[in-house]
C-alpha cells in the first residue's frame, strides 16, 4: 500500500489590532483540531505583537483543522483566548507557499470540535400485529476516535442519538464511557420511521418517501460533566433518504454545531500574518521509484552536468528551492552529493569573472551546499555555539555601538566592550571547532577550494574566500544572527538580543574574510562605527587564525577519533514519565521530567540543567512502541523496553509522540538484542491488559514495528524525496517538453538562433545530451503518474468514510 504523509513548514508572522485595545502579554497556539502542538514565545505589552517563528512537523495522524489561537497571558487567572484562525484541511492548499493576512474569529465553544465516529444505519421493513408494513430505522454507533483532551484529561464522553424532522424529534441516549478519547459504545438503537396502521397499500410508498425526505439522523456528543454543565464535543447528521432500503456504515467526521453563536463583531477581533507550507505525499512502494532514483543519481556523471537530470530539475522549477530540497536530501542519502556539488560548481565558476566574487550568488551550487550544511551540520552548530549563543541571550550585555540608535544613558566605551568580550568568544569557539566539522563538509570544501583556485591560479586568496563564503557567511553567520532557525534557542530572541546577535554576524562574516580580502580591510563597511570597532582588532592575528581554521575544514585528513568519541546529542524536551516504584497509598503517578536522548544514552531529570535521575545506554533499549491509551487512560503514551520494568512516557501532544519514537528508534535499530515482539498495553493488576497472560516476563503478542534508517544524525526517507521529485517534474512537465523542442531544433538547426526568446532561460551545452535525458525523464515520470493515477481509483472507491 502506498504511504500518505503530510507535514508544515509554518510561519507566524505579526499580528495585529488585537482586542482588547490594550497593551497586553500575548502568546499564539498552534492546533491539528483541538490538539496544542506548539506554542510561541509571549510578547509583551503589544497591540500588535510580532512572533516572527517556524515550525517545521509532521503529521502523524488524520485531522481536520489548523488552528491558531491568539491568547492574552494571565498571571493570577486562567489564559484569556482571544480569537481564533482556523483553516479546513481541504482549504490548505489555497494558502500553502504564500503570506497571508487571516481575520481572527470568535472563538466559540460549538465550534471546537475534533474526532469522528462510526455509525451502521439499516432500514428494516417490519410486519405490525395488525398485517400492515412499517419501516424501522436502526442506528448501532460503534465507536468514536480522537475525542478532544477536556483541561489535559481524557473525556467522559458519551452520544445522544436522534432522528429529527418537522414534526418530531426522537432522542435517545449511550452510556457514558469513562477517561477515554476513543470510546467503544457498541450500542443499538431503534426508531419507527412510518406508522403504517393509517395508510393503504396503494399509498403507504409515496408518503414513506415524503416522509423519509425530511427525516435524518443526528449523533451528538457531550462530556459529562458530572457536577458542571456537560460540554459539547461535535455532531453529524445523516439524511434517512440516503438508507433506502440498503444498509450502510461509514465514519463520519464531527462537525461543529450550525448555530454556533455567529458573532456579527468578528472583524474587529484582529487580524495574523501567516506563512504555511503544507505538504501532502503519496509514497509508493519502493520499487516504483527505481528508475527515476537511478537516472537522479547518475547526475554526477553526465558529461555535460547541466544535460543531467539533477540539473534540468532546477532548470524547469520556478523556485530553485523547491528542488533543492529534495534532491540535496536524496544525493546525500545514497552519498552521491560531493561529485554532483563538484560537477554545478565548475558551471557556476565558468561563468565568474572575478575572484573576489567566487560563490557569492545564489546558483544551483551555492543552494546545495546551504542545504547540505544545514542537514548535515545541525550538530556541529550545537557543539559549536550553544552554549555562547545561551550566554548571550539569557544573560544580554548592552552592546549597541551605533550612535544614532543609542538609548538615554547608554556608554558607548562599555557597550563596545561588551560586543568585542561577545564577538572574541563567538570566533575563538569558532575557529577551534575545525575538529568537530562532520567530514561531508570537509569533503564538499576541499573540492570547492581546489576548483577555485584551478579557476583563477593566480590568486593567493580565492582558496579562502571559497570555503569563508560558505562556512562564515553562509553558515556561522545566518546562525548567529537567527538561532532559532537553527534550533540553538527555542524562540526568536527579542528586539535588544536581535540587534546584539546581528553586530556579532556582521563582525564574524567580517573577520571570516579577512584570511581572503586582498583590498583594505576596513574599506569594507558602510558604516563608521563599525570601522572604528575594527580598528581595535590585530589584523594578522585573525587573519592567521581564519587562514588555519579554514585550512583545518577544507582538507581530506581523517579528524582525530576524538571528535566521533563525543555523544551526539539528538533531542530533548519536558514529558511525563510513570512513577517506576509505588507511592505510598499503594498507586503509581505520574511526574514531570527533563529527558535528554545522545547517541549514548536515554535519561530523564528533575529539571533541565540537573543531573540525571535515571539513566539507560543506548545499547541497552531493546524496542521503543507506542502504549495503548487503555492502559492509563492517558494519549499520546510510549514505552522504552530495556533489561528492567517497561519505562511509560506521555507526550504533551502527538506531534512530539511521533518525534521522540522515531528519534528512539533510529538511534536504538543496530541493537543487537532488540526485540521482535512486545506487549501494546501495560501489565496491571496481575496481568497484561492486552493478552491476559499472568507472567510479567512473558513474550510479547504483537510483532514490533518496522525498523527505521540507521543513520543518527541524517533523517531522510529516499522514497519520499523521490516521491516529491516526481511531483516537481509534473508540475513543469509543459516546460520539460518545451525544452525538449528546444534540443530538438538546436540539433538539427544549427544556424544562428532565430528565436532564442523559447529557450534562452535554459543552460543547454550540449542539445543531444539534454534531449537524451529529458526523453528519459518524460517516459518515467509519465509511467509513474500511471501507477499513482491507478492508486487514486483504488482509494476513492475503496474509501468508506461518510464525510471525509
């Protein structure tokens, strides 16, 4: 079966003109349905607060909103809701790649819905006592999944089940199910759908039509609520005319209540900026994808490069990035990025004409090697500039040195102090890391750097100034100066740390150049003060330090062992871990921890910076599975099986669920002793809930799930990237074909160009080369839309869902 994946690369912008018209602390959610996945930083005292974050996820389950809601923060009380965006999933793909301004909505209890439930409907024709033909309608609800969280708790939920039209409205009632999102109601209801006894033979048809037309079903759910009002949790309804005389099952998706209180104010809530990129795969099985992967990763050999299928990718993709996401991620997955980064780089310096501007554009090379640094350098940032960049922006020393934008009793002196005690820190960190650079770097720079200089030999310099424009400019520069784009800091840092962050990125791509500038150094800057601020600096001792680090990171020497000896650390974060002994009244609890996970070991803290309370080796972990809900009443709950007692976690939401497993996962696949079977549910009160086996050590009765790649520090699915190729290249199949024609004409027309207007934008060297291919490219591409055109008639007639 195919996979269907989704993700969100979101922006949350500003927003603006919030209510109430005050200056208050506001902070913005983001929701799948009522869920809360993530949360920005507050911004205080706004009216029109700026957020200016991103958020990059998968999806991990099905879902029918994206929500975004606006709070204003509360000390004493419970966080106020402003207003709400809420976007229907269907409607995503109108918004997907561009800004938006989006009108905040009232936020309204009848309308916070999420989870679907299963119906089977049934019209059955019954004899009454008296010999006449009466219609029954029988309605078995069987179950709902994905019930919303009611104050962090599961809900107490149960249905009422009605058939309503003009003049009646029958209503009957489930039980209440206790502490579950996914109730099991199982339960059968019967209504009479025409009282036959008045009507004659002739005419009982067309008044059970007539009746039947205004009839329909309508399931609503509700938490109880015990002692407080019972909250509403979404409705469905289904027309009767649908049933005939046929029976009829499907899931249907709550919907909120039609006469949610409408606000007639709604426009003058505010309004949010936005930048969402949603994403939709549908991944084959893996043998579909052979012969489009193949001709993708023969790339680097193709004589000319720009005649080969990487590079005609993004020839015909409008963004550049688009493709060199994908591409960048698949090449490295089946390490063949450093001879096609080689191959677009020797294009890109054919067409430089000075040394002094070597990789400084934006080309097919200077975006791949971007991608790749930030794929495979993630680490070696961590290592690098956390705990600086954490100084800096937890502790901020004032450090504008620009004399118009200085503040009242502000000390120039000591604020030039303070950025040159930053910037020295930053750099020193910096050029000592040279170790710590992951080879493929290495590697990618040693091929640049020797090209370079191939290109202008008689430049001493440009065999720096082709690694610094990377490695600084493009890397520990953009770091700097956004950390939370790097994932070095949880949020975006605030005004005075932004502009502090931003004097140290500039001094840092300054002094970066300076192994590499052959012209006066100073005369680089635009501004005075920053001149001044360099004129403290010694040139040589930089310049020297740049030329030997830069060395360090451009040569093909095997790194020392001790840069693979240090534990890389993979992700971190607040969850609930079970308590492994017994409290005192004889239960066991739940409790907040800090849990860190390196390629070493899993353990979890008090809180975030102390020592670890429990620790388990990597190599020990013998599966890490999902816990089902049963067993504590509680979502979004994994196990880590290692030698002792299972160790149960709860997640804050399933996006973070999905992460920490497949994280756990790829660290733990190469155990030797992981295990091939394990228990879904908990062992409690003497036996497992899942196969009532009495023995705690006993093998477990579900196979464990498939094992994930290898690969610690590198997540990249090769199916999926390929998947996402294929969709680029139908996209622009129009202008594949159109640059097919252009080959064909050049070929056999070899005249000067009489239109060159349809092909100019293209690089064709060589037209029989770049027809070859493209040719190539057409038929797979095509066969492929084939198979997914053959997948999507499969799904749509095998689909049984009432409304989704």
């Amino acid at each position: 079966h195919p996979q269907y994946l989704q993700s969100f690369f979101l922006f949350t912008d500003d927003a603006k003109h919030l209510v109430p018209n005050k200056m208050r602390d506001f902070f913005c959610t983001i929701n799948l349905d009522q869920e809360e996945v993530f949360r920005t930083q507050v911004v205080e005292k706004s009216l029109s607060p700026y957020f200016g974050e991103e958020f990059y996820f998968e999806i991990p389950r099905t879902f029918q909103w994206l929500s975004f809601y606006i709070y204003d923060k509360s000390v004493l009380q419970k966080d106020l809701r402003i207003g709400k965006v809420s976007i229907k999933k269907e409607d995503l793909c109108n918004y997907t790649g561009k800004e938006n301004w989006f009108m905040l909505q009232p936020v309204d209890s009848n309308s916070e819905v999420q989870g679907k439930v299963h119906l089977e409907l049934k019209l059955n024709e019954l004899i009454t006592d008296n010999g006449s033909v009466c219609q029954q309608l029988v309605v078995h609800i069987k179950e709902c999944h994905g019930l919303p969280l009611i104050n962090g708790q599961n809900c107490d939920p149960y249905a009422t089940v009605s058939l309503v039209g003009p003049s009646r409205n029958d209503q009957k009632k489930t039980k209440v199910k206790k502490k579950t999102s996914n109730p099991q109601f199982n339960e059968t209801f019967y209504f009479e759908v025409t009282r036959s006894s008045s009507y004659t033979k002739k005419s009982q048809f067309q008044v059970e039509e007539e009746d039947i037309e205004k009839l329909e079903v309508r399931v609503d759910l509700w938490n109880n609520g015990n002692l407080v009002q019972d909250i509403f949790l979404g409705e469905i309804k289904v027309p009767v005319k649908v049933l005939r005389n046929d029976s009829f099952q499907a899931w249907y998706l709550l919907q909120p209540r039609e006469n949610g209180n409408k606000s007639s104010k709604s426009d003058d809530l505010g309004s949010l900026r936005l930048n969402i990129c949603y994403t939709e795969d549908c991944v084959l099985p893996s043998e579909y994808y052979t012969s489009l992967r193949n001709l993708l990763l023969k790339s680097s050999d193709v004589q000319p490069i720009s005649a080969s299928a990487a590079y005609i990718l993004s020839e015909v993709c409008r963004d550049k990035y688009d493709a060199v996401l994908p591409l960048v991620r698949l090449l490295l997955h089946h390490h063949k990025l450093v001879p096609f980064v080689a191959a677009v780089a020797e294009l890109d310096l054919k067409d430089t004409q000075e040394a002094n501007t070597v990789f400084r554009g934006n080309s097919l090379a200077t975006r791949c090697v971007d991608e790749m640094m930030k794929i495979v350098g993630k680490h070696y940032l961590k290592v690098t500039l956390k705990p600086v960049i954490d100084e800096i922006c937890e502790s901020p020393k004032p450090c504008e040195i620009d004399p118009i934008k200085l503040r009242e009793g502000d000390n120039v002196e000591i604020n030039m102090e303070n950025l040159r005690y930053y910037v020295d820190k930053v750099f020193r960190e910096i050029v000592r890391s040279s170790i710590s650079c992951p080879t493929l770097m290495c590697d990618v720079f040693y091929s640049l750097r020797h090209l370079a200089a191939e290109r202008f030999p008689n430049d001493p310099h440009v065999q720096y100034s082709a690694v610094s424009s990377f490695v600084f400019l493009r890397f520990f520069a953009v770091a700097v100066v956004s950390p939370h784009t790097f994932h070095l800091r949880p949020h975006h840092p605030d005004a005075q740390t932004s502009r502090t962050l931003t004097l140290i990125s500039k001094a840092i791509q300054t002094l970066g150049s300076w192994g590499s500038l052959t012209k006066s150094k100073l005369s680089s800057f635009k501004e005075t003060f920053m001149c001044e601020f360099f004129k403290t600096f010694q040139e040589e001792k930089f310049t020297e330090s740049v030329k030997k680090f830069l060395d360090d990171v451009s040569s093909t020497e095997s790194k020392e062992p001790s840069g693979l000896s240090e534990p890389v650390h993979l992700k971190e974060g607040e969850m609930y871990k079970r308590a492994q002994g017994r409290t005192r009244i004889g239960k066991k609890n739940f409790k907040k921890r800090w849990f860190c996970l390196t390629s070493r070991e899993f353990t979890y803290h008090k809180q975030q910076d102390k020592e670890p309370i429990f620790t388990i080796p990597i190599k020990n972990i013998l599966a890490v599975e999902k816990l089902d809900e049963t067993s504590f009443n509680k979502k979004n709950m994994f196990q880590v099986l290692h030698g002792e007692k299972p160790l149960y976690i709860q997640a804050n939401n399933c996006v973070e669920a999905s992460e920490w497993i497949e994280a756990l996962c790829r660290v733990t696949r190469c155990n030797q002793k992981r295990l091939s079977f394990y228990h879904p549910s908990a062992f409690l009160n003497g036996n497992w809930l899942c196969c009532k086996a009495t023995t705690e050590n006993t093998v477990g009765c579900a196979r464990c799930t498939a094992d994930v790649p290898a690969d610690t520090q590198i997540e990249i699915d090769g199916d999926r990237e390929t998947e996402r190729i294929y969709s680029l290249f139908i996209i622009n199949m129009s202008k594949l074909r159109k640059l097919e024609e252009a080959c064909g004409s050049i070929a056999v027309y070899q005249g000067p160009r009489k239109e060159p207007d349809d092909y100019s934008n293209f690089t064709i060297e060589d037209s029989v080369a770049t027809f070859h291919t493209l040719k190539q490219i057409i038929d797979i591409v095509e066969k492929l839309n084939e198979s997914h055109e053959k997948y999507r008639k499969k799904r749509s007639s095998s689909a049984k869902y009432g409304s989704e």
